[in-house]
C-alpha cells in the first residue's frame, strides 16, 4: 500500500472522517475555532480526513506512517491512529509537540520539553517531559543511547543530552 498525507487538504470527501477539535475556553466560556484538515490517502483515494484545532502556531506539527499508524503531532498533543481499524489514542505533550524519529521497533516524539518513546503498537514505553524548556532535536541512536540536544536558555541555550532508549532516563 502506498500512503500519503495532504495537509492543509480543507473538507475534502473522504471514506472515514475523524474530529479531535478541543474547545477553547476564553474568561470561562467555551468558543470552537477553525479546524485545520489532513487527508491520509491509500493508494490515492482519500481514505481519512482528520480535522484538528488550528495548529498553525506550531511551525512543527510533524506526521509519520509508523506499522499501519498514522501519527500526527499537532498543536500540544500527539494523535496515532490506526488505519486498519481506526482506532485512536492522544497523548498530550508540553506546550507543543515536535519532531519523530523512527529506529527499529521504537517511534520518538519530541515535543518542547522533552521526548516520548513508543512501540510498534503505539503504546506509551516511557516519556520524559523535563529535559527542556523550549524544544528538542534528535541527533540519533546509537545502541542503546539517543543522542538529543535540548534548549534551556532560549535563545541558543542548546544543550546535548544522552538517553537510554528503554527507560528514557538521562545516562
């Protein structure tokens, strides 16, 4: 199967249709907003259309297909989905959510505080979310090491981190 992601994609007719908009809450009262649109397509038909809260103020809002998920990282939050069943899980994230790094059966997410490991399944292997203060990169794996640079001191408050891949703590 070949996949795709159209983002920006607008209300588009898809086979399946999923919303994850959150209400935003303003002096107490609630106000829905503009969603934003992504259409995952499978062998060029339009097979899923998600529509999210506007996350334009995230420059990163990263997406990978990882083992038959579809993962988005919008706004403050992570959303996996499963494209066989549709079945879905949220992870909320630190301010905002960042880049994926793919290695072997691991997925990583960054977002500005620190990063999440996944399995091939999609459940949570572990999450530290107190190595930064305004974002995360990835440098790598190496063995059982990924190498991240972390921004303490924004900005150009860069600084490298190692850490154990199955546990998440600093080495």
């Amino acid at each position: 199967m070949e996949y795709n992601v159209v983002a920006d994609s607008g209300e588009v007719p898809a086979e399946h249709c999923l919303c994850f908009c959150k209400p935003v809450f303003i002096n107490g009262k609630s106000y829905t907003t503009e969603g934003r649109f992504y259409t995952v397509q499978i062998d060029g038909r339009n097979y899923l259309r998600i529509e999210v809260n506007d996350d334009g103020w995230n420059p990163f809002n990263d997406r990978v297909f990882w083992h038959g998920f579809f993962c988005l990282g919008t706004g403050d939050e992570i959303i996996t989905v499963d494209l066989k069943t549709l079945e879905y899980k949220r992870y909320p994230v630190v301010m905002y959510s960042g880049y994926f790094l793919e290695h072997e059966e691991m997925l990583f997410a960054a977002s500005a505080a620190g990063v999440l490991a996944f399995d091939r399944n999609m459940d949570l292997l572990w999450r530290n979310e107190s190595l930064a203060v305004d974002g995360v990169t990835f440098g790598g794996v190496s063995g059982n090491v990924l190498d991240i640079s972390c921004e303490l001191d924004p900005p150009g408050g860069w600084v490298d981190k190692r850490l154990d891949i199955r546990t998440g703590k600093e080495l």
